[in-house]
C-alpha cells in the first residue's frame, strides 16, 4: 500500500517535485478521455529516464502498489483511469526518438513518444509510420501498444501490432526482458511475445523502449468522398467495394448527425448527405489510377448521389480534419456522449447500421455514427445529457445492446478502444468462462500480486466513481445558466 | 463560463498545440487539465490557490481554441476566470508590487516612458532583484528611441482606396515609435487615408491579460470616444490589441456601451490582414535575395487566424524567400507580460523558438507584434546571433522607400 515508507522509497527514485501528491497536480489525472469515470489516484510519477521507471516498477511489485502506466491520457474506454490508492506513472517525459533508420526503415523509440512526431521525423526520409488512430497529434506509441490501436488506415495496412518489430520491457513483477528484435525476419523466431503484449492494455508491464516498423510513403493518395441518402446504403457501397477485390487504404462513413459535429469544428465543406463514404486510394500512380476508375464504377453503381475527389493536398487534409476530429466535434451537439467500438462483418454492415437505428429510436437517444467502414469497426456517439436523472443509465443500456448486437451478428465488442473500464461487464459476451480463466491465469503468471493497471479488462473489482449527475452545483445557485 | 468548461470532452487534442505541456510534460499545465482545475474551483472542490501556480502558467496563447474539435472558448473562459479570482487573490509583497507597476505604467506611453529612464538607472541593481524585476528589466532597450510624431490625418497618396483609424499601442509607442510611423506612411503610400486620433490611449488588452479587468475597461472606454466611427477599419499593429480590441464586446457585455464595443471590435482589423486584403499598389522589393523567417504572433495566428495574410503581403515583395520553420505555431515565450511573471518557461521556449529560426539560415526576422520582437531580438543577441529583428510594417515601408 502507499504509506510512508513507499513514498520515502520513491523519493529515492524520483526527485520530490516529480512526484505529485496535492489534490491540484492529482485532480487533472482523474479521467482519460473517457470523462464518464473519475478517479484521483494515491500520487503521481513523472519519470525521466528508463532506469527510474524499472526501480518504480519494482517498488510497486515489492510493496504491492497498484499502478496504471499513461500517456497521453486520450483512451476511449478508461484504459488509463487511475486506481484507488494506486500510483499514476505518467510517461509523458520519455519522448526521445533514439535512433531513426532509414536504411532498416527502423525507428526506435521511448513510450512517451506522440504517434505523429514518428512521422514527421520520418518524412525527410520518404517514410512515415501507418497506424494513425484519430489522436495520432497527441496519443503516445506506450498507450498504442496497450490498445494494440487502429485508426482509418488499418484497413490496409493493420494496426500496431503489424508494425511493432520488438521491445525492452518491464514486466509487472519487475523482471527486464526483450521481445522481438530490430528486423522483420527476427521475429519469427519462437512464440509471438511481441503479439502478446501488444494489446494487453497495461496488464502485463510497460514497454521502456519500442522498435517500429516504417513504412515507404504511398506515390500517390486518391480521396474520394460519395454522398448518399440513405445510411444503409452507404454500408452496402462498403461491402461492394470488398467484394470487388479492391484493398483501399481507408473506407469511413459518417452519418448525419457527426457530419454536422465536423462541419462545425473544422467547415470541411462535406456534401449535405444522410451519410457520407471517404474512401482512400494509395500506392504507385498507375495502380492507383486504375483502382480509382474502378472505385467510380463500383460507387456510381452504389447509388451515391455524389461523388467528389480531392484535387489537392489541403482539400486531402480537409477532408481528414473532418473525420479525425468528428468525436470530439459532437462535444459542440451534446454536452456528454458515449463512444462504442463493436465490430461487425463488412458484409453485414448495412443490416447493422439499420438496427442501431431502430435502437436508437426505441430508447429515444440521439446516435451519431462515424467510423472504420472497411474492416466492420463501428463508431456509435450515443448522446446524453448527464444532468437528465437517469440519461446516463439509459446511455449505457443502449451501448449495451449495440454491443450484444455486434457479437450475435458475429463480430466482436471492441475494435480498438478496447475494453479498459467501460467494457469490463461484456468480456463474458465474447469469451467463455473457460477463456477467460486462460488469461487471468496467463496474467497471474506475470503480475502475482495484480498490480498492473488492476480494475481493467476483466469483469469484477472495485467499482469506479460515475460521473455525478444532476445540475451543476452553480447552475443549482442561479449563477450560472446554459446558452 | 460553464459552458466552455462543459464543452470540453476531454479528448487531449489541445495538449499538443500547448507550449506548456509540450515544456512541462503534465497534465496541470495543460489546456484540458486547466479547464478541469479551473472547473473544480468553481464548484468549490479546489481551494483557488492551489490551482493558481497551473493557471499562472498559461501563457494565453490561444494555440489550444483552433486546435479544439469540441469549440472550447478557451479565452473567455481563462478572461473570466482570472478577472474572478484577481478579486479575491491576495499576491506576495514583491509580485504585488511588480503587479501594481505593470498595470500603472504599461498601458499609459509617458509614464512607461518614465520608468524605463529609471529602470534603466536600477539595471546595475538588477542582480539584487528577484527573478520577477530582473526580467522586467532586461526587456528594456539601453535607451528609448526618440517620438516618431504622426499627424492627426496622413492622407491618402493618388486615388483614395480606403479610409482608417490607426491604433499607436501602448508599450509598442514609447518603445518602437518607428512601427506606427511606418504602419501610417505604408497605408498611406498604398492609398489609404490614416487618421490618427490623439486622444485614443492603450487598448487595455495587457490588463485583461492579466485579470485588470476594471482597469480594462475605463481604458477601453477611452477609445470608443476617441476613435471615429466613419472609417473602414480600425488599424492595429501589435497582436495582443488587435484580438483585445476584438474581445470588447465581451468586455462591455451587459453594459450600456455594448452595441458601440461591439462596433468597434467589428471594425478592429490587423494591418497585414488588412492590406492583404487590400493588395499592394505596387511591389518594390530587395536587388537580391533576402531570406525571411515570419514569425507567428499567437494572438495574429491562434486568436485572429491570421495564418495566410501577412505570407500573402510578404510574398508579394520581389527578391524575399520566405522560409518555413519548424513548430511555427509554438508560442515564442513572450505572451504579454509573461516573461515577466513566468520568466524561466519564457526563456526556454524563447530558446527553442530561437533554434528552429536558425535552423533555416534567415537574414532576417519579421513579425506582426512588439512582444515577439523584443523576445526574439534578446534571444538572437544572446544566441550570438543578433539577426535584425522588424515589424512587417517597417519591412514594407523599406521595401517601399527603395
């Protein structure tokens, strides 16, 4: 536990005034970017250097001191809430890119480097990094890892895991390993420990030091923006262009509702559409001239009642901005909102958007929808207003059958948010009580004593605090209204 | 105010436009982490001074509003926020003496010429002096250049295109008389007729800034009687007036003078922004080339949007290379009278500023605002590389003058 003898151990790691214990330096690391669940942690920890994470680490597992490893703080799903009387190691100062190698089109990285900054240190070099969730501007490759994320251009390239070659970690219980190594080929040598980590949101340890792959820069991008009049529709167009062969870089749809949040927050000049298809074309400039003249064929036939194509970098961007922006955009419709992640198979895209729909109606709650249309990965926004008694319940009820929904059509709870805090409860929907036995055995095996970011992933343990209801206790004094 | 704070979903896109965060590494000194403190005083869960050091040290720059999906009026909210808590706040006896000189002498030209004679006398104590004094003072130049007087009314030069009020600024008139001259005389040789009306005063921007808000708005009053109403545009040549100007509306809201604030805030205009518009009557420029790095003002680039103007009037001067520098958006530390109150976080993002300037070879430097020069110009001269730092409008008129 944190008494006094942990934080006079800790003082020996880390400097004092890197270790924030005053309800001002803790309050801010209550929540991710899940606001629905809040919980000041026990301290702090602003390490800066590998060697001060490994002794902290160690500390945690000897006095049995829950610990949560966070970045950014920009997960979806709580990944990254504190726990109670638990220590925060926030990896935020251990942002170097150590090495960059272009000839292995290699990079070598610290965790709390922001996904994006890999890019823009490649792009001298003709070489970026694929996976780009929607927060590649500020999430960290350390939180990337944890969620194993995704992001539009996973489609064609795969998420994170495809593109983490090897690592340095730390494991729960304070041993030092390497996964992996510094090339393709290594690999393949023995079990995939890499895989195994990767997407284990925090549960098994924190990687100190990652070598990713890099990729060449596509000759040439082709955005295409179809607009429809019907949402359903636009999910069958989806279908038709997998069934066609064709593997663009991206496929998203957004509906009505997160059309008007993003024409909002950046004008990106999208159509006036019940629902709009970005599809994203790239590679070598004669391949993807002849994709683009199928694209059109397959979109027309779709029943589109617009087609456009961007003619320049900046209208590429705008069209990006839009989509990238979209979650945080409803923030200007609806004042509190849920972000699901379920999955469904591509073929049966049209059918689910329909359901939701009809969901949507019976609970009388408004549902945006933006999201990964290639490979199946939904987006539902559900919208509420948390000082309405009994909207957050609703709220979640419905994520709940849209999560059921998923899975009986075959798909899956999570895409890429994973399951953190929020999906705890639905793990026994997709897994067996036998399943998930193996993995809390396989956790245990690395993290006896279940200290790393404990509370997550599996159903059960301490409940969190839920985001207060009611008015605002100013609104409730007169002193302030809403517009 | 509680709205701002319930837009914010807390998504963390802002942290990475926020020079705090990106220097600091925490969440307290970020745009989201801000609005949460500020959130948990308002609902009295958090004493005001524990939040205070987080709050201090933002720097205003606004880089974190155009990076908000969710539209957070981020100003408004640290405005009213600050002007708040300035009420109840009491400051230790040096900061509050330092205080009480800033918001008695910056906004007033004669008196803050006054000071700078005597700072320049207490220079040789300065090594005495805490931080707070010894940054102040190092931001004044060895000597004050002499009064560059304008006319009442500089007319227009051949066929008049337009008819504006020009803002001389505060600090900027007493310590770079030669902006505003250059500013009149380039809209003049453009066409326009400038007027200058002698009564306006400082545009009370600096005070808001820093929570004055009453101070503000006696200033403010000023200028709406001082500034005719019959002109196109009210000219201002520093960032901070231009988008102080443009918040009156919000400093008048529920008073009597809030549809002429709201006027005059709509008439409030940058010079590039306006002569962009307007269009250079004819490009003289430079016998070689001459290498450029413009720098962004926060309050022309986050808070006016003012990204493509001021490039547009730069490019069309023959013989100027216009260079791109790296993290252009970044906060150059000077924020109004930040490397005052936040003096170390200043000199480091000066610095970093500074590094990625040199990084591209410049000659020389321009900007839109006064409080990015004087930063710039320190910085270089310290660097070892004293590159000479302008205003656009003096750029413009000497490219003119050739």
């Amino acid at each position: 536990m944190m008494n006094s003898a942990f934080f006079t151990a800790l003082e020996k790691i880390c400097p004092a005034e890197r270790i924030l214990t005053r309800d001002a330096q803790l309050l801010p690391y209550e929540s991710d970017a899940l606001t629905a669940f809040h919980l000041k942690p026990g301290a702090v920890v602003l390490p800066e250097s590998e060697a001060e994470i490994i002794d902290t680490v160690r500390l945690c597992h000897e006095m049995a001191v829950p610990f949560v490893a966070r970045g950014s703080g920009t997960s979806l799903s709580g990944g990254s809430l504190p726990i109670p009387d638990g220590l925060v190691i926030a990896l935020n100062r251990l942002n170097r890119i150590k090495k960059l190698d272009p000839e292995q089109r290699i990079a070598v990285v610290e965790p709390g480097v922001v996904n994006l900054h890999i890019t823009q240190a490649a792009a001298p070099y003709g070489l970026y990094y694929a996976p780009d969730p929607s927060s590649q501007s500020i999430c960290t490759i350390g939180g990337n890892i944890a969620f194993n994320s995704g992001g539009a251009h996973c489609l064609k390239y795969g998420m994170t895991s495809n593109h983490v070659l090897g690592m340095k970690v730390v494991l729960a219980d304070g041993a030092l390993t390497q996964f992996g190594c510094e090339s393709v080929e290594g690999v393949g040598i023995g079990p995939d420990l890499v895989g195994l980590f990767v997407g284990s949101e925090g549960l098994f340890g924190i990687a100190l030091e990652i070598t990713l792959r890099l990729m060449p820069q596509p000759e040439l991008y082709r955005t295409v923006l179809a607009a429809y009049d019907d949402l359903g529709r636009a999910g069958d167009a989806v279908s038709m262009v997998v069934a066609s062969g064709l593997l663009p870089g991206a496929m998203e749809i957004m509906d009505r509702l997160a059309i008007k949040a993003a024409e909002a927050s950046v004008a990106a000049g999208y159509p006036d559409a019940e629902a709009l298809l970005i599809v994203e074309l790239e590679g070598e400039a004669p391949q993807v001239q002849a994709e683009f003249e199928q694209l059109r064929g397959i979109i027309e036939d779709s029943g589109a009642f617009e087609l456009r194509v961007a003619n320049s970098e900046e209208e590429r961007d705008r069209i990006w901005k839009g989509r990238k922006g979209a979650f945080s955009a409803v923030g200007r419709l609806s004042p509190d909102y849920i972000v699901q992640d379920g999955v469904v198979p591509r073929s049966r895209l049209g059918e689910a958007l329909l359901a939701i729909g009809a969901l949507k109606r019976q609970y009388g709650l408004d549902v945006a929808n933006v999201f990964h249309a290639g490979d199946g990965n939904l987006h539902p926004l559900i919208l509420y207003d948390g000082r309405e008694p009994g909207a957050l319940e609703r709220a979640e009820e419905l994520a709940g059958e849209i999560l059921a929904l998923c899975v009986s059509l075959g798909g899956s709870i999570t895409g890429e948010h994973g399951i953190g805090m929020e999906k705890r409860e639905y793990l026994p929907a997709m897994f067996s009580e036998e399943e998930i036995d193996i993995m809390q055995a396989l956790r245990r095996a690395i993290d006896p004593k279940e200290i790393a970011n404990r509370g997550k992933m599996f159903p059960g343990g301490e409940a969190p605090a839920l985001k207060q209801q009611g008015m605002h206790p100013l609104e409730k004094q007169g002193i302030i209204s809403r517009e | 105010m509680a709205t701002a704070i319930e837009k914010c979903v807390h998504c963390g896109f802002c942290l990475a436009a926020c020079p705090t965060y990106s220097l600091l590494g925490e969440e307290m000194d970020s745009p989201r982490g801000r609005i949460y403190l500020m959130k948990n005083v308002l609902e009295d869960k958090l004493p005001a001074e524990e939040a205070q050091p987080y709050i201090d040290r933002c720097l205003g720059c606004m880089a974190c509003v155009p990076a908000c999906p969710s539209g957070v009026a981020y100003g408004d909210l640290l405005v009213g926020y600050r002007a708040l808590q300035e009420k109840e706040r009491a400051r230790p006896p040096l900061d509050a003496l330092a205080r009480k000189m800033m918001i008695e002498t910056l906004p007033y030209p004669r008196r803050f010429r006054l000071a700078a004679a005597a700072g320049k006398i207490g220079a040789a104590l300065a090594p005495a002096l805490p931080d707070a004094f010894a940054s102040m003072l190092s931001l004044l130049p060895d000597r004050l250049p002499p009064p560059r007087p304008l006319p009442a009314v500089l007319p227009a030069q051949g066929d008049r295109r337009g008819k504006v009020a020009l803002m001389l600024g505060c600090v900027q008139q007493a310590l770079a008389p030669e902006i505003a001259y250059a500013a009149a005389h380039t809209l003049a040789a453009n066409g326009v007729e400038a007027q200058i009306p002698q009564a306006q005063g400082c545009c009370g921007s600096i005070l808001l800034h820093i929570g004055a808000a009453e101070q503000a708005q006696q200033i403010a009053r000023r200028n709406l009687e001082a500034i005719p109403s019959d002109v196109d545009a009210i000219i201002t040549t520093a960032a901070g007036c231009g988008s102080g100007i443009k918040d009156y509306a919000l400093l008048f809201k529920g008073e009597p003078d809030q549809d002429r604030a709201a006027d005059f805030a709509h008439k409030a205009m940058d010079f590039s922004a306006y002569l962009a518009e307007l269009g250079l009557r004819e490009a003289r420029g430079f016998d070689s080339e001459v290498r450029i790095v413009y720098q962004d003002a926060c309050h022309l680039l986050h808070a006016q949007g003012h990204e493509a103007e001021p490039r547009k009037l730069l490019a069309s001067i023959p013989n100027l290379r216009l260079l791109n520098i790296a993290d252009a958006g970044m906060c150059c530390g000077s924020a109004g009278t930040y490397n005052i109150d936040q003096p170390k976080i200043a000199a480091e993002l000066a610095r970093r500023k500074v590094e990625s300037i040199l990084a591209v070879e410049p000659d020389m430097v321009v900007s839109g605002n006064i409080g990015c020069m004087a930063q710039l110009r320190q910085q270089l001269k310290s660097s070892g590389n004293p590159l000479p730092v302008m205003h656009i409008a003096e750029l413009l008129w000497q490219a003119h003058q050739r």
